[in-house]
C-alpha cells in the first residue's frame, strides 16, 4: 500500500479480463479462418484422420439390436411350431429324448405303493391314541388299588427340609422385617431417654474427625472477605489503575 506501489487489479477483474481475452482470440480465429479459406487446417491428432470401421461406405449393412432381437424371436418361434407341424403329420416318428429323468418315476406314488396318510392325520392318529393309553393307565389304576405305584424317580422320595414336621416354626420375611425395624427403633428411643435421664455420662466417640476444627473458622484465623467483595474490589482498583 506503498505511494509507490504499481496499481493493481482485484481477481474478479483479472479473471473477467482474461475471459474477454479469450473470447476475442477466438472470434478473430473464427473471422481469420471465413476470409481466407484458401489457408489449410492443420491438425497433429491422429484421431482426426481415422474413421469408424462400421460406418464406412463399403462396411455390409447392419440392422439394429432391436430390429435383431425381434427377428430371433420369430425365427424361435417358426421352429417351434415347425416341430409341432412334424410331430403332428407323423406321429410314427417316435419320441427321442436324452434326459435321464424323463424315464423316472416317483417311488412314493407309484401303483404297487402302499397307502400312505397325510401327515396331519398322522399327528392326529398319534395324539388319540397317546390320549387312549393315558385314560387306560387311569382306569387300570381305579379299578386295581392293590397294584404299588412304581416310580424310579429319586425325587420321588425327598421332602422339603424346611417344611417338615419336625422343622422350627418360623416367621415370613415381611414380619420379620418389621419385627427389625420395631426393634431398632426401641434401641434407639432407649438410648435417648438414658442420654436424658443420666446426664452425668459422658458422650463416648471413637470418630478422629469428632475432635477436630475448620482451620478458616478458628477464632485466631485472619478475617476473610467474600469471593463476591473480592471481585467487585479487584474490578475497582483495576479501573482506578
């Protein structure tokens, strides 16, 4: 920004000059290239002295891939119902066939198989006659009481420890909870109303932090001020500085 500095332009404006620059060359190209026609162009790309092999004068006529997929689908078609012409006006012709599962057949269907039900009658069967041999147990029970009940059940034969005859009465965990609580409270009024009715015994502590003092409290400690005075003196003595 020196006096002597050489004027300079902004970028905006350098850029828009060089495009009008660039346009201006270019149309006096384009005016150069109308008025002297007689003047060759001249190019070094080699791309512009080729051309496309399939588009070329002598190149054989082509159709479209759509005109092309049309015309297979026709002559598909032709042969199919060609086939089906021959097969119709010579049905002595016998049918060939290489594919091995043509001559198969299906095992679970054949004429010699036995019959077989479906599987939701299965299912069925199975549930009436698993409910016929349950109510058949029953009525062997009923009918013949002197038969022993045979289990080979280990848990068959134990008892609950806790619910036997022999076992000690005892309370539900909500009454005893309460029972604690009722219990508690009662040690606690006890040792209220001995601190009141004896107050010749001395308060016993065991706690270190029961004999000790806030150092900034003490009655010897210099007096302090308050975080608040502090800041509003600070900014006082900074603005008569």
């Amino acid at each position: 920004n020196r006096p002597s500095a050489p004027e300079t332009e902004d970028t905006e404006d350098v850029e828009e000059r060089a495009e009008i620059l660039a346009e201006a060359a270019a149309l006096k190209k384009s005016a150069v290239d109308y008025m002297h026609p007689e003047v060759g162009v001249t190019a070094t790309d080699g791309a512009c002295f080729g051309r496309n092999y399939f588009e070329r004068p002598s190149a054989v006529e082509m159709e479209e891939d759509e005109f092309a997929d049309e015309r297979a689908e026709i002559l598909e078609e032709a042969a199919a119902l060609k086939k089906l012409a021959v097969d119709y006006m010579h049905p002595e012709v016998g049918v060939t066939a290489t594919d091995a599962t043509v001559l198969g057949r299906n095992y679970f269907n054949r004429p010699s198989a036995p019959e077989t039900e479906d599987e939701e009658d299965a299912e069925e069967r199975a549930c009436v006659l698993a409910e016929v041999a349950a109510l058949k147990k029953s009525a062997v029970d009923y009918m013949h009481p002197e038969l022993c009940v045979t289990s080979a059940d280990g848990a068959c034969f134990g008892r609950n420890f806790f619910d036997r005859p022999t076992a000690p009465e005892t309370e539900e965990d909500e009454f005893a909870d309460e029972r604690a609580e009722i219990l508690e409270e009662a040690a606690a009024l006890k040792k209220l109303a001995t601190d009141y009715m004896h107050p010749e015994v001395c308060v016993a502590a065991t706690d270190a932090t029961v004999f000790g003092r806030n150092y900034f409290n003490r009655p010897s400690a210099p007096k302090t001020e308050e975080e608040e005075d502090a800041e509003e003196r600070a900014r006082v003595l900074a603005e008569a500085a």
